[in-house]
C-alpha cells in the first residue's frame, strides 16, 4: 500500500521545541508565561490589531465564552450558516439558546445575506430579535461582509467571526477574524497552523481581553482564598501549548503560501476537465488562505459523482472529504428554524475536499492527478 496522502495533516516548522523547552526550564508550564504572551501577541500583530487576542483551549471554548460574554441565555437565538462544522452551532446549545440557520450563497458559500436578512426580519417581526451573528468563513474564503455587517448594523445586531479556518484571509485587505465584536481562530491540528488543539478569542479593548481571561481561568474573584461570583470555565491555553502556537507563527506566511499553491496546483489540473467548479476567490475583494481546496462536480457534465471521485482516490489511499453537511439537514437540528432553499444543500451532495496540506510533495501531487484524470478520461 502506498503511504496515505492526508486532507490536511499538521506540519510542524522544527522551532516548536525550542519555545516547549524553554517554558519546561523556567517552569512556566501552565496558563501563563512568556509562549502566551507572545503568541497573543504574534497574533494581534498578525492580523493587525491591539493587542487583545486571548489564546484558549479551542475554538469551540472560544465561540462559547464569546457567546457568554454577550451574556446569552435560554431565552435567545443565535445566527449563523448552515453550511460549517458543527463546532459553529454546539456553543449556541450549551448556553441553552436556539440556533437560526441560514442558507449559503454561490459566490463564497457562506452565509447568504438576502436569507441572513429574511430571517433576521422574520424572527423580528415574531418577536424576538436575534441576540447575534455567527459568521463563518468557510475553508478559508471570506463571506460578504459588507453585505453581512449592513445587515447588522441597520438591525444592531452582534457580529462573532468564526475565523476558524480563515487565519491569514483577509476581505478587502482587512483580516478575517477582525470585523466583528468578537473574531474566532483554531489551532486543531487539521488547520493551517497547530497548537496540537487550541483556539483564540480576538477582542477589541482591553475590558473584553480581561474579562475572557478571567472567564476562561475559572472566573476567581480578587482574594487570598478561592472567591467567586460568577461562572467560569476552564478554558485557557496552556504555556506548553502556546510555544507550539510560536513556532508555527515563524512559518505561517509559507504555509498560506504552500495551501494557495495547492489550490493553483487544482485550478491547473481542472482546468480543461469540463463540469468542476474549484472553489476560488469570486473577485480581487476576497483573499483566502485555501485551508481546503474543494470543488463541486456536475455530475450531469462530467457523469461522474462526488463518490465515485472520493472512492477512486481512497483505492489509491488518498483522502478526501465530501464538503460539511449543513446543520438544518443534521439529526441533532432538527427543530431549528432555517432561512435559504437548497444551496447549502446541493454543494453537500456534490462537492468534495481535496487534499491540500502544505506538506505535500511533488510525488504527492502527481498522484492526485492520475486518480483524477483516470477518473474524468484525460
Ligand atoms: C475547526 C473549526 C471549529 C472548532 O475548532 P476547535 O479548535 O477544534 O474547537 C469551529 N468552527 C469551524 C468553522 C471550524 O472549522
């Protein structure tokens, strides 16, 4: 069997040990230290903001605590797209709020804002007002946010950003993860840079960055003894952790560079294969880092579908993964109202994710290629 090509695998820089060892020496090997300080503040300069990220346990603790820090409780309703992972809607449960999802568009796939503006008038006019907007960026592609944000500001509604795959997309040269109240990163391993597992919160002032770390650090009053008088969690990122987070800040920029070469790679491959559509930039406004590169197959066009694609590449032991199956469609959802028709929908039954690590090699990416060219008769 030849070696497994993985969708998305982590890919460590080799300058990770150095910053774990270096808070093993000093001792500094819980939830705080110099690798979190520094990596927050890696981030915030990043992505070109005050210094008011708060790294954390995961992006899920991260949606959770934002959604906390608004305050929500079992009486409201949270926004957001149907088309993401399940990580997007699960926080809006745990604060005993009702998920309202909404449809995709075709132009980036995510959050449609004539469905975003249907149901947030829809929900008015029942009323209750939704208490805010989880906007996703789906495989790294912003959404429409201009669109979005008017939606929001004219109804004065909250924006939470799950940046979660989108760490170094940027939207009319503004970065993802930085429009809304409160933005969302991930370091899973399966994203464009890993902690191993973690996550982040970016803030916008100092109030917010305080208060989600003493939410996240179980909440201890100022006093000698264990005090509190509000609920907290534990949900802060480890120093060992953040170090991970630092050495792989050093090589971010190459590996945004390597998923859009992957991209490139697929643009090129499909580029005479009638019936594909590879999930691109729709104009120079949108700048995505390509976390996935993921097409959608017109099977009446190519006669083939999404499956005998995915099966012909797992023979060759090559993973792929069909495109996330939208929330309103998922047995846990249910009951939860959803605003679109059946875009979210048809991108499901017919698209797919390619390999698109950033360390794939040449030999890798050839044969990618023979499976699909053998499959669409080229
Ligand atoms: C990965 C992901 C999350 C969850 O991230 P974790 O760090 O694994 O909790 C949330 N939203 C989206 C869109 C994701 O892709």
């Amino acid at each position: 069997m030849k070696d497994k090509i993985w969708l998305s695998p982590p890919h460590l820089s080799g300058r990770e040990m150095s910053f774990i060892e270096d808070a093993i020496e000093r001792n500094w090997i819980t939830s705080i230290g110099q690798n979190i300080d520094e990596f927050e503040y890696s981030l915030a300069q990043y992505m070109e903001v005050d210094n008011h990220v708060v790294a954390l346990n995961s992006a899920t603790s991260a949606i959770h605590l934002a959604l906390v820090m608004l305050g929500t409780g079992s009486e409201d309703e949270i926004i957001t797209s149907s088309f993401s992972f399940v990580a997007s809607a699960n926080p809006i449960v745990y604060c005993g709020a009702t998920p309202i999802f909404i449809d995709s568009e075709k132009d980036t796939w995510n959050m449609c804002p004539v469905a975003l503006e249907e149901a947030v008038k829809d929900r008015i006019s029942k009323g209750k007002k939704p208490k805010a907007i989880i906007v996703v960026h789906l495989y790294g592609m912003p959404a429409k946010m201009d669109e979005i944000l008017k939606i929001a500001e004219e109804y004065d509604i909250t924006i939470i950003e799950d940046a979660a795959e989108a760490l170094g997309s940027s939207y009319q040269g503004k970065a993802c993860g930085t429009f809304g109240r409160f933005g969302i990163l991930s370091f899973n391993g399966n994203k464009i840079i890993t902690t191993s597992g973690g996550g982040a919160l970016v803030c916008h002032n100092q109030e917010d960055k305080d208060k989600a770390v003493f939410l996240s650090t179980q909440a201890r009053d100022y006093a000698p003894h264990y005090q509190h008088s509000h609920i907290g969690y534990n949900y802060r990122m480890s120093n060992i952790v953040a170090g991970i987070g630092r050495g792989q800040m050093e090589v971010l920029n190459d590996r945004i560079q390597a998923r859009r070469k992957m991209h490139d790679f697929y643009i090129s491959l499909f580029n005479d294969i009638k019936g594909i559509n590879v999930f691109s930039e729709p104009t120079d406004n949108y700048y995505s880092n390509h976390w996935l590169s993921a097409i959608i197959i017109n099977p009446e066009i190519t006669g083939k579908t999404r499956e005998e694609l995915r099966m012909a590449l797992l023979e060759e032991n090559i993973e792929s993964r069909p495109l996330w199956k939208p929330m309103h469609l998922q047995p846990v959802f249910t009951d939860a109202p959803y605003y679109g028709t059946d875009i979210a929908e048809k991108m499901f039954d017919n698209g797919l994710c390619l390999p698109s690590g950033s360390n794939l090699s040449d030999e890798d990416r050839s044969r990618i290629a023979v499976v699909i060219k053998k499959v669409f008769h080229h």
